[in-house]
C-alpha cells in the first residue's frame, strides 16, 4: 500500500510538473527572426524588418517584446486574432496601443475577432492609428522612391477571404500578402503575383506529441513562386497551454 501511495504521488507531482511547463511555455515571450531574400524585392526594401504578430487572443504583448521590436522592426503587421469572446475592449486597445509605437501598424481580421463587436474595433483601430486591410492594399514607400504593396484579407473561415478584391488595381509591385488563414495561400495563382504570404491562425499544432497535432507546426514554405510563413501563434486557444513533448517543433514565435 506504501508504495500504491508513493507511485500515486509521483504520478501527481509529474502531471504537476507538466501542466506548469505547459503554462509556462503558453506565456513564453519569444521572437524568432526569418531573413528572407527574393529577387524581385526593390532595392529600396533591401533592409525591411517586418514585426508579424498572430493570434494574441487573450494575451497582453509585453512591454518586454515591444521594446525589441521597436528597436528593428519598420511595420507592424497583426494576422488576425487580436483578441476573442471575453476579452475586454480596454484591453484591446492596450494592444494596439504598444503595437502601434513600434512602427505603422496593419491588421487583417481572423474568424475569433468576429466574436468582438466589430465597430467598436473599428472604432479603436481608428483610435491608435492601425489600418485595417480587408480585402484591400495599401502602397509604402521607400526613400529611393520605390514602392511594395501591402494586401490583406478578410477570414477565411467567415467566408470573406478575397485574394482577387484585395489585390484589385494594385500597383504592378512587390506584393506581400496577410491572411489570418494559411489556406488562402492556395487560392493564389500566378497572375496575383504575390511573392510573400503571412499568416498564423494554426497555433503551429498548440499541443505536439511525438510531432504530430491537429495542424502543421509554423514555419517557412515555398508554393511556386510565393513564400508563406506561418506563425505560431502569440497566444492560444481553448486552454491556456502549450507542448511540445518527445517531437521536433522546437520554438513558438510570436512572428
């Protein structure tokens, strides 16, 4: 009976452990850098450092990952899910507040935004200066004149994701694409030119067990002639924990 009770007690203090390390890793702040190079980029964007961030969710970004990225990033692009059902909007604009001192910030919406009340996000993002890309573009300028276009998507999942809208008299540039889901990379097709696509919305799988989960983890693809990159996720979804146990998805990025 002594050793029932020993066994029992080992077991509790292990699944303790785990839980902690999986809470732990759910409020991790990491950032992972990608240098990407294509040879089509103008010269004038040689030395562009993009700050991507998906799927805050219920999270607070830390001033800790704001002061890092301000010290490199020149936009802020947010792929959606910045925040779900329950998040208060004071916490929201909080958010995009610290987002948008970074640097001009941009946002495409992902299907838990939809559980918020839209306007008064709108309203917000008005409020602290974040663009909204929904099934539009927008065109930045470099200091020798060049230009890239910046398109964004509305939710796949809402049925709203419309490559052909967004990128609709587009200047005949660079084109970077964000959607919240990976999947709208597949609707893309040579004449939509778009030679990088951001996004995030899997949580790279959130829970790995000997590497497998619901979803790939994040990471850099190549589909033709367009790189996809997609986050991990800030944040994530259901329950506050994250694992990657005895597999290969190493790191979870906010970027």
């Amino acid at each position: 009976m002594v050793y029932l009770y020993i066994i029992l007690f080992v077991l509790a203090l292990a699944a303790a452990v785990l839980i902690f390390h999986m809470y732990k890793e759910a409020n991790a702040d990491r950032i992972v850098s990608h240098q990407l190079s294509f040879p089509d980029l103008p010269a004038g964007f040689d030395a562009l450092t993009i700050f991507f961030i998906s799927d805050i969710h219920r999270r607070s970004v830390s001033p800790g990952i704001i002061t890092k990225a301000r010290e490199k990033a020149d936009v802020v692009i947010i792929g959606g899910d910045l925040a779900e059902k329950g998040v208060k909007l004071e916490q929201v604009r909080e958010n995009l507040v610290r987002l948008a001192s970074i640097a001009p910030a941009y946002f495409v919406w992902g299907n838990n935004d939809y559980e918020l009340d839209r306007q008064k996000v709108k309203e917000i993002m008005g409020e602290t200066g974040v663009a909204i890309l929904d099934n539009s573009w927008k065109s930045l300028s470099a200091d020798k004149g060049d230009r890239l276009t910046l398109a964004g998507v509305d939710d796949l999942a809402m049925g709203n994701a419309s490559p052909d809208e967004a990128l609709e008299g587009a200047e005949p540039s660079f084109r970077i694409l964000v959607s919240h889901n990976p999947e709208v990379a597949y609707m893309l097709d040579e004449e939509h030119k778009v030679s990088l696509v951001l996004s995030g919305h899997t949580h790279g799988g959130q829970i790995r067990i000997l590497g497998y989960s619901p979803y790939k983890k994040g990471g850099i693809r190549k589909l033709g002639n367009t790189t996809l990159l997609v986050s991990n996720g800030y944040g994530t979804t259901a329950m506050e924990q994250r694992l990657s146990l005895l597999g290969w998805a190493r790191k979870r990025s906010p970027i």
